[in-house]
C-alpha cells in the first residue's frame, strides 16, 4: 500500500509496542488489532503477561471476548480453553484435541511499562533488537518516565510516521502549544546512529512563549536543541533541550512516539514522556498530559485528514522539499526492509 | 458465500418466517429484506397479508414507503398503484399500463402469529411444506405460545444456524440464565425426522440453578431432556423438558426459532415460546420474555462478532469437534438444498 | 455510471453554482466537493472570491482546514502558502518553488447570492454561458430573491434532476403542501429553448388547498401555469403562475434549483426563491423558507431512498411512461452532453 508496494502492508519480522502494562490484565482479556492480527492479552496467575492469536479456531470467535481461567483463556462461545502457548488444553465436548486446533501465542516482552510483541515468526524474535530503554530515558536513573496517551487513528501508519519525522509541522499544527515559526524555518540535519536516524535542530536563542514560558518559569531567550530519533519500523523518540547562552541545559525531556500498525489503514499510536526536570511533581505530570493529549489530538485529526483525502488513491501526487529530509530517508529504510521482506519470502518460496 | 459455494447465498425455492402477524397491518405498508429481495407487506380492508416486491418498477422507490389504499399499494414518489397481484392498476399520467409494470406478489401464509413466505417460483410454492405447527406446539391445544423476540442482526444466517445446532455454548454464552457446564459436557445424538434433523441431549440428576430453579420453583435434583430439531432451511425448535427422578415430566416449554436472510450478510431472527404449565399467567410470560431477550441478545453479539472476524476471508480456518456433530449435519443439508438448487438452474438454462 | 456509461461520471466544463456568496469568507476557508474534487474557497481582502483545488500537493492535506493570511491560503499541516491563482508562493523550509507545488485555481463567477465554479478546462470557460439572472428572475427588477436551503443529498444528481423534471411526484410526495392530484394528472408539454429545456402544465379552474391557499388568502377557482425549465447540467427553474378566471395574474414565484454533483453518489443542492408578491414581507420569506425546508426534505428523502435501492445495480429496471417524457428528453441530452466529452477526450488523446 501507498507509499510502498503492492501487498507491502505490514512488517511482521520486528517488535511493536503492543500494549501499556497496565492495560493487561488477570481479570480479563484485553484485545488488539497489530499488522492486521487481532490479538488477546492475558496474564497468568503470576502476573506474566501472554499474547494469543485473537481468534478462536473452532469457530473464529473473538478471544478478546473470552474469559481468563488462572493460566488459560476460555473462549466465551464455546468453552474451548488455550494454554500461554496458545495449545488447546480443553474441549469440552470430548477428550482429544487436534494439532491444529491452536491459537498460536506472540513472543512478548515486558519493558518498563510497555509490552513488546514479535508478531512474525517467532523463531527470530531477539529481544536485543528492542530499543534500549535506558538509552531512550524510560529507565535511565535520572529521568521519571511517564504515560502520556493511548490513541486509535483511523490512518495508515506511515502517515503518523512522516508527522514525526517532519515536525516542520509544529508550527502550523500546533501553534497554541509547542509550534513556533523558528522550528519549521530551521534547517534539520540527518545523522544515521546505530538502531536510530536522527534529525536534528539547533534553534538559537529564542524567547520563549506559552507552553514552554510556562513550563520553564522563564521566557529566555534559549538556545533549543531538537532531536527527533526514529527507531525502525516502530519508535519515534523527540527530545527538546533547553540551554542557557552560557551553555548550561536548564531543562529537558524526551517524548517516546510507538506507531503500532492495527490495520492497513488504522494504526495504534501509544506515546510516553519522560523528564529531568520536576520528577516529584505530580502536578507537571497532569499538566503536561493534558498538554500532550491535546496536541496528540491534532495529529491524531490530521493524519485522518490525510487518510481521508488520500483513500482509494493508487498514488497520489505529492511535492518533497527540504523539511521532508527525514521523512524521506526514513521511507527509504522502510523501503529497505519491505524489499527485504519480499526477498526473503521469495527465498522461502521453493522451500514450502 | 462460505461455508457454502460462491453464488450460494440464498435458498429461494423455500418457505421462510417473514413477519409477525401483528407487524402487518392496513395502515401503512411494513419492509422487510428477505433473501436479498426487499419486501413489502400490507393487509387489504378483509385484512388478507399481501406481500409484493418492494420496489416501484417505475423509479425504484421502495414500496416500503408507499400508502395503503383500499387492496392497493400507492406508490409515495409519481403514484403508481399496484393490487394484490402485483399488477399496476393505475398510473396517473396515462391510461395504459405496461405488462412490465409490475411489483411482482409473493406467495404469503398466514399460521399462528407467522407469516410466512415463499421468495422463489410462486408455481412450487406448496403449502404443505411448512413446518406442522401443532407438531411444533404453537397451535396444539395444551400449549400456550407467545412471541417473544425480534432481531435484525449483522451476520449471515448460517452462523446462527450452527449457534442454534451446537447448544454446547449455552454453558460459555448464557452462563448467567440458562447454560450449565452439563449441556457442554453431554454427548449430542443426531436422529433424522420427517422434516428436520434432531440433536438430543439427556443430562441426568441435575441441580438446577438461576433462571429455571426460580421458573420451576424447585432446584430439584431433576433429569433434563433438551433437544433441537432442525427444519431447514429456517427453523429451529428447541425444547426443555423436566423429568423427576420417578419419570413424571413436572415442566416443559419450546422455544421456536426462525432464522430468514435478510441480505448476504445479515438476518432477520425471529423467537416464539410455548409452554404447558402457568398458561394463564402474563407474569411467567413477561418473565421468561425479558429473561430470553437478554438471552437472544448474547447470541445477536456472538453472532455479529464471528462476523466481523470472519468478514472478507474466502475460507476462514474452523476446527470441528464433537459438539459440531448435529452443525454439520445440518450444514450439509443446506449444502445438499444449494446443490440441488444450482443443478436445477442448469437444468433450466437451455429452456431460457 | 447508471444511467449514463461507465466512467461517464462528471461533465466538467460546465458551469455550477459551487457555494452561497455567504458561505464564502475571508476569515476561514470552506471546503465543498463539486464532481468528486475537493474544493477550497475563501476571499481576499477586497472581498474577491477564490476557489482552489482543496487539496495542499505538498502532502495531501486538505485546504479546507487552511487559515486565509491576506490574500493567501496557509496550509495548516505544514504551512505552505498558496495565491489566488493557486501558485506555491512559500514553503517554510527552503525558498525555491518547485512548479508542480500548486493548488490549481478553478474560474469562479459571482453573480447575484451565488459562486458558479469552472471545474473543466480554464481557458473554456465561458462567463456568457451563466444562466442569465434577469431571466431566470434572482436580479430581475420587480422581483424579490432569497436563499431557501442547502442540503448535502446522498444520492447521484441524476436522480435529483429526474426528480425535478417530474413534477407529477408533487401530488404524492408532498401532499401535505404543494402537491394536488391535478399535477400528476395532467400532461406535460415539452418545449426546447434557448440554454433550456421546458416541461409546461396548465392546471385549469382549480381550487386552492392548502400552502396556496394561505399564501395567496383565496381559495380560487385560479388557472396554474405550471413549468419547470432545465438548463443542463445543473439549474432547474420551475414557475407557478396563478391566473383569474378573467386572465389576469394575480402571483408567481420562480424557485431555482442547482444540482451540483458532490461525488459519483453525492450531490449538493442549494435552492432559492424569488416572487413578485408582498415583497417587503419578512414574514412571507420566513413561511415560505419553511415550508419550503419540509419539501426539499421530502425530496432528498425520496432521492435517497432510490439511491438506496439501486445501490451496486449496473442497470436497474425502470417503466418509463407519460410523465416522464420530460425526464427523458432531459437524460438525453445529458447522454449528449457526455457523449461530447468522451468524443473530445478521444480527439485530445494523440494530441497528449
């Protein structure tokens, strides 16, 4: 799909942020749609977290309706009860239990409060290649990482990923918030890291205005560092750095953006923030919540606004410049990795 | 449409429940889509149901929205008027009325509360084939019926049909009213009748719980004996009885389901009741109404949630087991009825 | 599409009314779809109107949520700026303009409370082939016009446009007001004109019910000239001339109604009035406008109604009879009218 190829929807081999901790439960299932899967989260007793295909295979009855029996999940049509392995271990009706009836179970991972979900195959999901979390603040010493929004947008994913690699939109997009004209003026430079592609912002000395003015207790001038890491296919990670004209960062924080494909064309958008600054406060956190949501909101409308526009299209026109930078080496790794999908099921191909 | 062929999406040459009597009147016409074909329904001033094809030959506006006139049908957009027949009987701006201006009449028959409708060739529509309804206790004297509910739902009509067939689920699905880990657990015995297909199960020596401890004012032990006959292609008779351990049947009520496509993917389902003990009392009667709504609404969501999972798939996986015996029986009749129907349209083809 | 050929959709050089002057500002854009492209209108500070392609080429975002700065549109996604003439005349982030970054301007025409929009070929657009206003009574001297409503029908327009060159669907759809049998009943006489196409009934020596009745304080016997001229593709003007027995015309009004295609299934539609009659009366404007507002409602209903059950059909069976010989004459010149484009389109083609 648009603007990848043909049959290039989804890339199942790599990890997705699938769910907040807090949204799995023991008490009942929680479901999710990720890559086109509908897919069932538990825990089991113990309190660890399992992720079950989401159908049913007697007879495709959402799991996401079913009931959690201690470690099983009990289909609420039927009664057919699936193990943390996703193996059939009742039918009520009789005592033996076909191979086939499975409702195959996701590698997951749990890391601060989000789980990750490996929903290809599972024999190559290495938790390695999950994102460092101390490297991206959730769980570093010094930082209080938080929740910030959970949305379901009715847009394809790579939408969401070109808003954040291109934030020459927080000026236009947000202007009662975080936009300001110096940010969409500014040129991005591109740095290729190792796991990440940055674009970077140097802003310099500039007064500070609503939000920030607020947030800061001061209306500078600042210099402004703006960074925004993209970890491929899944993670955006935006850092805004204040530092003083003597040099000295008076403050920063970092917004961790997971861009969770749900279907062709709707796309699961989990986001968390994490500081330096005010780590006690619960009053910042609520405040910047609401901050967040708000503008989160925005994006959340202007992605479906391109959906919209865009829906039925084969290939509809677009004009790059300068601020699509990012945007576009970032749909070039993209590119990569569908091509590299392509191959690799073509490699398969004899084999089956 | 799965599980049957391609082209496989209605039974036409079939009677079907198509309306409440009390849904018809002469006052204004009633719409019901029936087989993909919308319907409209009115009474002449004798009161006779007549059904004719629901859409004006001339403009295509939905006779649903027509006047009754006297015996005839006005059509609400130019006034075309059409009788009993079908047959246009006036249009205003001319004198003559084309043969092809007809809103074709369907054959219509009127039992009990039901009317029921033959959508196929009016030529082989025999009355004679509809279900006896003293056999299914709605007329028989002794019995008491009433309707009970009315639902519209969105999923195509096989999967209530295998709902009705695997009553296992009433222990997963009505755990709160009428399922008891017992039904599930029962084997199932298929016998094949004059006219439908029965799946019996005798559960012995049970406590009973909820709803039919508070109907039958005991909690027993009693011995059950459920069945459900199938009359393809759309009714399902269920019935409870109650046994003492002495033998003497103390209760015992039928529950008739009919299941009428509506379109491809969605189903008129229509509930009557019928019992034998308290058939004076309006408040068993609303009881048990308001005890089978909920009831028939978890069924309407069970249904519409295997719908929506199984939506676009050509060939969705199924497993089947034990308690899918007396489903797939039943499926293959409705298989055997598509077969027939399709070879006896080729059979016509060279005669066109 | 039905019933015209397929791909036969829009007749883009036309003229249609896109938009009341009202609705057109310079304080916020307003986005309407006129033959399936999104259209973006605002004025300049002069108060000018202008209509640009409604869709910013940068990224897909629609114009409609842009901000107007002066005499240009700002995209409010990522803020690039369009002109009047739909040049690119900034992109925050660099300075050259690529010349495929438009946003293509359509002719607009304001004349009398209405923008007519050119979406076709600018360079043919041809301001003479406006209905004249004079004519059609909106700037006529001695005559008062007003805006009656504006709906969003969703239905094709074609079936708009046979709605209102049948006029014998007044006696059925609208009884409650304008309708009487003796519409319906008599015949309609068709003649062509310059730019129209007119459907005439003299209604004789009726007796005044009603909505007419109240407006004109008589009950008669009056003579009705009725008529109803199309100016295809997109303006009908019926007239209702109430005339003494003695021959002298006591009142008339015009109602013009512009049926503008949204998309292939959606349609826009703007009607205004106008009369000779107690033209200072507010009171006179506010009934009419009401009563009015009811009767387009019923006839939007209806459209939508057929659309409805057509819906998915390539050729649906119609009975074509006396009344709708105007219909008729008025399809085809529709058929004509896109034969012409699809000939000409056939001519550019080794010209491309």
């Amino acid at each position: 799909m648009w603007p990848f190829g043909e049959g290039e929807d989804f890339l199942e081999n790599q990890w997705y942020v699938a769910a907040w901790s807090s949204e799995v439960t023991s008490d009942q299932p929680f479901e999710r749609w990720i890559c086109g899967q509908p897919v069932v989260f538990y825990r089991d007793p113990e309190g660890k977290a399992i992720a079950l295909h989401g159908r049913c295979p007697h007879r495709n009855f959402p799991l996401g309706k079913a009931r959690v029996r201690g470690n099983v999940l009990e289909c609420g049509y039927h009664g057919f009860q699936f193990g943390p392995d996703g193996n059939c271990v009742r039918i009520p009706s009789q005592d033996t239990i076909p191979d086939v009836c499975r409702a195959p179970a996701y590698v997951l991972v749990e890391k601060w409060e989000w789980l990750w979900i490996w929903v290809g195959d599972p024999t190559r999901a290495n938790p390695d290649w999950i994102p460092d979390h101390n490297e991206i603040r959730l769980t570093e010493p010094g930082w209080f990482a938080v929740p910030a929004t959970t949305n379901h947008l009715n847009g394809r994913a790579q939408l969401l990923h070109e808003n954040l690699t291109d934030i020459s939109h927080l000026s236009y997009l947000h202007p009662g918030t975080i936009g300001t004209d110096s940010v969409a003026a500014t040129q991005v430079e591109i740095t290729k890291h190792d796991g990440f592609l940055r674009g970077l912002r140097m802003i310099s000395n500039e007064k500070l205005t609503g939000f920030f003015k607020d947030a800061l207790g001061t209306e500078g001038p600042l210099d402004r560092e703006v960074l925004i890491d993209f970890y491929p296919p899944n993670l955006h990670v935006a850092r805004e750095k204040f530092i003083e004209p003597g040099g000295e960062t008076i403050a920063q924080y970092r917004v961790c953006h997971a861009v969770t494909p749900a279907t062709t064309t709707s796309t699961n958008y989990l986001v968390a923030w994490t500081r330096t600054f005010a780590r006690d406060s619960q009053e910042i956190t609520d405040t910047v919540n609401s901050v967040f949501a708000a503008i989160i909101d925005e994006d959340v409308n202007a992605v479906e606004a391109v959906e919209n526009m865009i829906s039925g299209q084969q290939q509809p026109l677009e004009v790059l410049v300068a601020a699509d930078t990012h945007s576009m080496r970032a749909r070039r790794i993209m590119k990569k990795l569908f091509a590299d999908q392509s191959a690799s099921a073509v490699d398969r191909a004899p084999r089956q």
